[in-house]
C-alpha cells in the first residue's frame, strides 16, 4: 500500500517532532535491560523506528513492526527492518519485547516470537495529575491497566518504573503537528478547527519564548515470558 501525501506529511511530523520525545523512556528501559551486543530485540508498533536506533546504537539487534505504511517507510529509509505485521516463530527467538501501547491482540499475535524468560515491556500514561497531554487533547486518552495487560497476557511480572518525559516544542505550530501525529487527538471532518481547538488549550503551557512544555510522567513494566 502506497501512503496518502496527507498521511506521509503526518508520519513525517511524528519521525521530525514527536518521536523523540520519547526518548527518555526508551533510554531508561533500555539501561534496566542492560541492553547491548548479542541482545535481540522486536519494537510492537515501532513507528518510524527512533527506539530501534537507539538498540541498535547499543550493539542490539532490533526489528521492527509497524502496520501504519507512511511510518514503515520512514523506518527503513534509516535502514531499518520493518515489517507489517508480527514475524512467525523465528530459530532463535527474540530476547526482548517492546511495546509500549499495544492492543492485547497484537500483543498476543507478537508473543510467539519472543524466548521463553525473554523480557516484555508495556508502558503508557502515569498518574493523571503529573501529565498535562491528555488534558490537553481534551480529557483523553486514559492509562490502561499495564498490570492487567500482563496478567491477561499470561506474563509473569518482574518490576516496573516511571519516567518523566516531557513534550517540549519550539512553538505552538510545531507543538500542534507532532500531538495530530501521535493520532491520539481526533481529527474531524475540518482538520483546521480541530488545529485551532488544540492550539488554543495549548496556550497555558506556552512559556513567554513562545516555546510549549508539557511535562508527563510515564509507566513501564516489565514481565517476563513463562
């Protein structure tokens, strides 16, 4: 499938603003791993691959899946392996899992791929009075269970931490384009009021530069497959 210009220029916005904001989060799951050389790793829903990048700059071996095809591209332009959908049984299996938001099908679908004791990290919002996003895009969305995602899973748990994680942007242009590609804000059918509508309760967080902060906490867990 070929991406739309629209849903390029939107992955493009996530690989060039949103993605690294990101970045705490994966530095710190990547340090409680203890992530190098030798270590295989597969990213659930990847995006354009920044957490990939950051494996591989440890020595890991990472791959990727990503279903949205204007983000998929994006990843292998770095090079990066990307596939569409979660890999079959591999000869030798993967030692860690991310995915950091995943529905529990995709989650199930990806498991079959990881080693038995290899690690599985989930992570999403934290306690909703230390992040300012989903206020911002209109009350939502809400932190899932991780807990009850590992249970359902069928994982067995091993810990888990919060990170800080603040969305810092140049402006209020550039603050409006990376949460539209986050995909958590929903776009009606006039794309530009539902611009104005963020910009505006994006104001309160604009700092006297002109520069927007939105500081959040993040959870992770991390379990381990039985």
């Amino acid at each position: 499938m070929t991406p739309t210009p629209t849903a390029t220029l939107v992955a493009r916005d996530w690989a060039e603003i949103q993605e690294r904001m990101l970045v705490p989060l994966y530095e710190a799951v990547y340090d409680r791993l203890e992530i190098g050389p030798g270590d295989r790793l597969l990213g659930l829903d990847c995006g354009a691959g920044l957490a990939l990048l950051l494996a591989g700059g440890r020595g890991a071996s990472a791959t990727g899946v990503e279903a949205d095809p204007a983000r998929r591209a994006l990843a292998r332009e770095r090079l990066l392996e990307v596939m569409a959908g979660p890999p079959a049984p591999a000869a030798r299996p993967y030692d860690v899992l991310l995915a950091f938001s995943p529905a529990p099908g995709a989650l199930a679908a990806a498991l079959p791929a990881v080693r038995r004791g290899g690690a599985v990290v989930l992570a999403d919002w934290g306690p909703a009075e230390r992040c300012t996003v989903p206020a911002v895009l209109g009350g939502g969305p809400v932190a899932r269970d991780l807990d009850a995602l590992v249970a359902g899973a069928g994982l067995v748990p091993d810990g888990s931490g919060r990170v800080f994680c603040p969305f810092g942007y140049a402006d209020v242009d550039s603050a409006v384009r990376g949460l539209l590609s986050t995909g958590l804000y929903a776009v009606a059918a006039d794309p530009a009021l539902a611009e104005k509508e963020l910009a505006e309760a994006l104001h309160p967080y604009e700092r006297a530069d002109g520069a927007v902060w939105l500081p959040n906490i993040l959870r992770y867990v991390v379990a381990r497959v039985a």
